[in-house]
C-alpha cells in the first residue's frame, strides 16, 4: 500500500472491539551480548507512521551498547526515543538480520489474531501517537516509550476476514489516490514542457534569420557588493538580494538580509524596475525581473544585474532569452574539473543575444507570456487539487477504522 504523511487519526467510535495492542503482539527479547565483528545493517524508524528504512550499516567493533537484537523481517520495531513521534513500523524484507540497540524494541505479531496490514494501516496512520505522546509524558526524564506504554495502547480489531476486505478497499482507495497525483504531475510536466518548447521555436527561429550580438552592448552588466563579515556593523544597514531570493522568473522575498552599503554603494548597487538578476551560481542562468518590490534595495555579488537598453531590448525579452540559453545547456561549457561552475561576468557580458526589432521581441514576449500564464493558472488549480488529495487517505483512513468502507 502506497504510504502517505499524514496527520493523526484520533480513536474513533467502531462497530468492532478494541483490544490492546498486548493481545495481539508479543516483546522479543532475544538479546545478543558481543556484536560479531563484521558489517551489520542498520534500520531507521522514520517519525509521523512514514515507515522504516534501511540507515548506513555499523560495523560491530565499533558498538558501545552491550544489549543488541537482530531484526526479523515483518516484526515491530518501536523507537524508544521517537515512539511518541510516530516512530514505529514493519521491519521491511530488506532489514532481515538488522542490528537494533537498546534504543528500540522488536515485537512479534500474532498472525492468529491480526492481519499485518491491518497494523500497518494503524501505523500508516499514525493512529497511536496521541496514545504512546500521552504516556510518554507521564514519565520522567526524556519522555521514552517503554514496550509496556506500546502493548497498552487500543486498536480497533475486526475478525480477521474483514480486516482483510477492508484493507483491500484502502490499498484500491490509495492506488486511485497515486494514480491521480501521477497524473497531476504528468500533466504539470507537459505544461512545462510545452513553454520550453515553444522558447525554443521562436529562439530557433530568430537564428534562421538574425545575426547576434554581445549582451554587453545592449545591456549593462554589473555584479553585486562582496559579502564580508565587516559590513554587518549596522551602519547604513540595507537590504540586498542574494541568490536565494532568485527564482525561475520569480523572486522570493520571505527573507531579506541586510548589510552596510555606504552612499555611494547604494548608487552603484541600486535597483531600477525592470532590472533583471542572474544567478552567478547554484542553477546557472536562473533569472527574474525586480518591479521595485523592496525601495532601497540593493543586492550582492552572488547576483548579475542585467540592466536594458529599452531602445534597443525588452527586459522580458531578454529573461526568456536567458531561459531559452539555459535550456539549450549553453553554460555547460562553464563546468570544469578544477572550479565550481558559475557564470563570470565576462561570459555573461560577452554572451551573443538575438536583437529583433522591438514589435519582434514584444510579439515574442505576448506569446510566450500568455502561455506560461494558463501554465501557473493551471499550477494553481493543481496545488488546489493536491490539498484534495491529502485530505483523502486521512479521510479513507479513519471511515475504515470506524467500519464504514
């Protein structure tokens, strides 16, 4: 069954009884005391029922702990630390033989009595967290889940026959869930796709037809202020944009840094509308447009500000031919053996731009503009759609544990 995060479902009313968690799962207590000095898997017991994996493997030498247990395929494994989290889950087939400090408890499950995907259905859930959190808080010390607190939580329990029926109405329920986030993705991606393609037709177009010309002589390129810890005095404090601020054709300014700019840095570094910004590094050629969000902005070295010559160039024009340079992999050339890739202000400043005639390049922009809108229009109804789909398993989840699938 496709596991998804999700919140925790509270105990609900059932048509079926409750027992506890002891009558239908057993402690393993079958210690080992000298770890072998080999190589021995490792299991992780990830938080909120999101199951367990394999974690980097130990060698057994290097073990402290005197009390270790080696997991079984298909057994519980309890974190005592994080139980309270949601810590718990299957050991996977993959984990067979796993090595497990004192810090977790193994369990075994009477198959007489529970259908394992039943449980993990509850695990998946996280339906015992706000019980193992309640006990947990009960204790001393760092709030530990003990493997008494676990077999004392309640679980709804059907027979056997209808755990089964249930669980394969929510492994069918979650199938048709996954097979609409594939679809949703999918349908994002040939979004996308069809933007970039059709950059690229009108970019390939342009170099049927037009000769091309240096960045630098139709825009003027400057990189930002040097970060040093000796501009964070507090003296002429100014926000700046760094790379992270920088998006594909967006900026995000949930966080703005400030540093010292003297006088006549905020003119050398100041912003006009319609400045557009490249990264210098991380995802090379990721651009976007500043519109005097922030007044009094300026911005650091980790950024090219690209600055048009509006007689000539169209900031938007010149941001989808960045896109369209990027897409084509034309600063993979930057890549070396020896440096970390980014993009000098020389290559930039020397990059080769088509340079149509304005009605061109604003026909340019409508286009690709207008379909990159019905894009995020589209974006958005998704997000809408995603947030459907999260609440739906939780939903599943807790009509099956209420005997209503």
């Amino acid at each position: 069954m496709k596991v998804y995060p999700i919140n925790p479902v509270h105990p609900v009313k059932t048509p079926w009884p409750t027992v506890r968690l002891g009558e239908v799962l057993t402690h393993y207590t079958k210690y080992i005391e000298v770890p072998e000095p080999r190589e021995y898997l490792k299991l992780s017991v990830k938080l909120y029922g999101k199951g367990v994996v394999l974690d980097a493997p130990v060698n057994g030498t290097m073990l402290k702990m005197k009390r270790h247990q080696l997991a079984k395929a298909g057994q519980v494994i309890l974190s005592e630390i994080w139980g309270k989290k949601g810590a718990i889950g299957f050991v996977p087939p993959e984990g067979e033989g796993a090595l497990c400090t004192s810090h977790f408890f193994l369990f075994d499950v009477r198959e007489d009595k529970l259908d394992r995907r039943w449980l993990k259905a509850i695990f998946d859930a996280n339906y015992l967290q706000e019980q193992l959190d309640a006990e947990a808080k009960g204790t001393t010390g760092y709030a530990a889940v003990r493997p008494k607190m676990l077999l004392a939580c309640e679980i709804p329990l059907p027979p056997l026959a209808e755990q089964g029926r249930v669980v394969a109405r929510i492994e069918e329920l979650a199938a048709q869930i996954h097979e609409a986030r594939t679809l949703r993705h999918q349908a994002a991606e040939e979004a996308e796709a069809l933007v970039h393609a059709n950059r690229n037709r009108s970019f390939q177009e342009l170099s049927a037809h037009r000769t091309r010309a240096r960045l630098d002589t139709v825009a003027s390129c400057r990189l930002g202020k040097m970060l040093d810890p000796r501009f964070k005095t507090g003296v002429g404090s100014t926000p700046y944009l760094r790379n992270a601020n920088v998006q594909w054709d967006r900026l995000d300014l949930s966080e703005v840094y400030q540093m010292d700019f003297r006088d006549e840095e905020r003119a050398e570094f100041a912003l006009e509308s319609g400045d557009i910004f490249v990264c210098e590094g991380g995802d090379i050629g990721k651009a976007a447009i500043w519109n005097n969000e922030i007044p009094g902005c300026c911005y650091q070295k980790a950024l090219h500000r690209v600055r048009c010559d509006r007689e000539r160039t169209l900031p938007r024009f010149v941001l989808h031919h960045l896109f369209w340079a990027a897409n084509e992999g034309h600063w993979l050339e930057l890549k070396t053996q020896t440096t970390i890739p980014h993009l000098t202000g020389v290559k930039l400043k020397a990059y080769a731009v088509f340079v149509p005639p304005l009605p061109k390049q604003r026909w340019i922009v409508s286009e690709l503009d207008a379909l990159q809108a019905e894009v995020d229009a589209l974006k958005r109804l998704q997000a809408e759609t995603a947030q459907e789909l999260d609440a739906l398993l939780p939903s599943i989840l807790d009509r099956a544990f209420k005997g209503e699938l």
